[in-house]
C-alpha cells in the first residue's frame, strides 16, 4: 500500500466531488454518470457526500428518497421495485442532521419532519421480523437468499444494483431457505440507534426505538455468534451456519458485538495477514475460506462501503491504528485506480462498475473525517 502522505487528497477530492456532481438529477441521483436508473438504495449513500458539498442538496436527497415510502411503511430499493431501501438510511440522516445543526439551522425542521416516516421504515422491518426472523432478509431485499447480502453477495454472480422489479420476483422460480444475515440485522442495530438520537433532539418518542435496537442487539450477540470460530454468522432458517463473509464484521460497526466479542473477533480475523486483512484491506471473504477469489465481488474484493463502516466501527472499539490503515488503504486504492465499485484485494485493481458515486460519497467522508475523530 502507499503511504497516506503520498495521496494527493485535493486531487482525490475533487475527483470525488465531480463524480456526485455527474450523477446529479437536480432532486435526485442516478446510479452511475452514463445511466438513469433512480437507485434509491445508491442514493442513501451518495447522500453522504452531498452533505459536504451542499447541505440542502443532500436534505432533498433524503427527501426524495422517502417520498417513495409505501403505506406499509417500507421504501423500495428503486421506484416500482420489490424490498427495501439501504438499512443505512438512518445512520446517514443522522450524520447529515448534525451537520445541519451546526451549519444550516434552517434545516432543521425538514429533517425533523423525516423522522416519522424513518420510525414507519424501521417498524415495518421490525414487525416483519417479530417471532420469525429469517423473515427480515425477505423483507430487505428483493434478491435471491443465497445473493442477498446488501454489502457484498458470498459467492456466486454478483447481485444487480437494485434489485430486480416486482415482476421478475413474481415470475422467479421458488427460492431456497432464508437466511437470518449479521450485517442486515447490524445495520439495523446502528439504524435504530442514530434514528434515536435525532428524536431525542427533536422531542420524537424514543421508547418504541430503543426498544426496538435493544431487542435486535441481544440477538445478534446470543444468537449469531459461533464461539468456537469466534465470529458472527448468518444461519438459514433451518439453523446451518453460513460461510463467513464480510458483512459478518459489522456488528463491530454497530455496537452489537460484546466486548469480548470484539476482541475475539479482531483477533481472529482482523489482523494483517490473517482472516479478511490482505494485502490491500479489507477481502469480503477470508483469504484461506472456501470460495475466496481476490478480484471477485462479494468473494474477496475489496468493498470501499464495507471498508468505510469498519473504519468507524473499529473506532468505536478504541481500535484506532487499525481504522487508519484501513482509511488509508481505503483512499490509495481511489487514488491509484478510481471511484470503482470494487477492487482486487491483492494488485488493487478495479473490479465491476467504474465511476461509482457511493464509492465517491464514502472516500469524500474519509477524506473530510479527522483520524481522531469522536468515536459513534
């Protein structure tokens, strides 16, 4: 890896920034600079680097993500699409409403007005997964089990962008068992948390939500956890355990792993040569696992979004030294090959789509974000 003090950062930035402006539609962006497609769940994420480019932007980013909310409570990974956006919308509203209350004011009550259809997102989901949990990867996403991780997909042909329209769900053949996922369930730890947050600040009822967030938690850390491998994983409904992949690491994102836990896990699996740290950190599978391939999606190379949540979860374990070469990993593999969707965790070559605006969004925030930044 280079050194972090051989990154042109304004070079970087600026690359960033006109990236966002390319996928820009005004209320909205797309998917990529040469498509069209109004990704909502893309969207979640590139909202993140509108917050510091344009704050109002980035505000009517989330407004219009929300305004395809159904009346169930659920909003589609893309308008007329089936299952539901990004668990990091919360996370990423809250980031954006703080900033607001530092430097926009004015736009403070738009946000504030986004909190009741969040709460709606998060109780759905919550209701949903009451008494039956493998339900809630149903719920999530649109994509078969076996390819329906949001962060990465374990094995396999990588999962469309925003999954596929109602009709082809309709018309899919019948799926195999679901699955109870880590990093769904994780997300949504850190959604309710940060949803919770801003309705303290607003006055918004926080029982319901910390409810919510304290009753997922337990369950990550009592239900998902495989002491004899140290690790999370996801299990099918039928209680088999998944191969480990990346998206196992964010209860460390999320606060749901246990002291104990977090040690056990970075010592196991998240030291350089060991586990998911290789060459350029992080691999969404473990390097000696089955089914590892550096340069494949989901199977080993590296996801700047995966990357970006451990660098703030590792933060939140004190786990300093560790976030920073991630971080800057993170930012000399933009910096030496491009804003892609994903690259070889051994050369750092591309892999998947180039000019990728939610790879923009997360390098912007690094770049933007102390190294000694308050912990989440």
């Amino acid at each position: 890896m280079p050194a972090a003090s051989s990154i042109d950062e304004a070079r970087l930035e600026g690359q960033c920034i006109r990236l966002l402006q390319a996928v820009d539609q005004q209320s909205h962006s797309v998917t990529r600079p040469d498509d069209g497609i109004h990704c909502l769940s893309s969207a979640v994420v590139t909202s993140l680097g509108w917050m510091y480019m344009d704050l109002e932007r980035a505000v009517l980013e989330l407004e219009s993500i929300l305004s395809h909310q159904q009346d169930d409570g659920r909003i589609p990974p893309r308008p007329g699409a089936a299952g539901v956006v990004l668990p990091l919308l919360a996370s990423i509203f809250r980031m954006i409403y703080h900033s607001a209350k530092q430097r926009q004011r004015n736009l403070e009550s738009r946000l504030a007005a986004l909190v009741l259809p969040i709460d709606r997102l998060h109780l759905f989901l919550f209701e949903s997964a009451r008494g039956e949990e493998h339900r809630l990867a149903r719920n999530l996403n649109a994509f078969a089990p076996e390819d329906s991780r949001v962060i990465s997909a374990r094995g396999g042909e990588p999962p469309l962008e925003c999954g596929p329209s109602a009709q082809d769900v309709h018309n899919e053949a019948p799926r195999p068992p679901s699955v109870v996922e880590v990093g769904l369930n994780a997300l949504l730890v850190q959604a309710e948390s940060d949803l919770a947050d801003v309705a303290i600040h607003i006055g918004f009822p926080t029982q319901q939500i910390i409810y919510r967030r304290t009753h997922r938690a337990r369950a990550v850390a009592e239900r998902l956890w495989r002491q004899e491998l140290r690790c999370f994983s996801s299990k099918t409904d039928d209680g088999e355990w998944c191969p480990l992949a990346g998206e196992d690491l964010l209860p460390l994102w999320s606060g749901a792993a246990l002291r104990h836990q977090a040690r056990s896990l970075l010592h196991q699996h998240l030291r350089p040569g060991h586990g998911f740290w290789t060459d350029w950190p992080l691999a969404t599978l473990p390097a000696d696992g089955p089914g590892f391939v550096e340069d494949a999606l989901g199977s080993g190379a590296v996801d700047p979004l995966l990357n970006w949540l451990m660098v703030r979860g590792l933060h939140r374990y004190g786990e300093t030294q560790s976030a920073r070469a991630i971080s800057d990993a993170s930012l000399g593999l933009a910096a030496r090959h491009g804003l892609c969707q994903a690259f070889s965790c051994r050369s750092g070559t591309p892999v998947g789509l180039t000019s990728w605006a939610p790879t923009a969004a997360v390098v912007l925030d690094l770049l933007k974000t102390p190294s000694d930044f308050e912990r989440w």
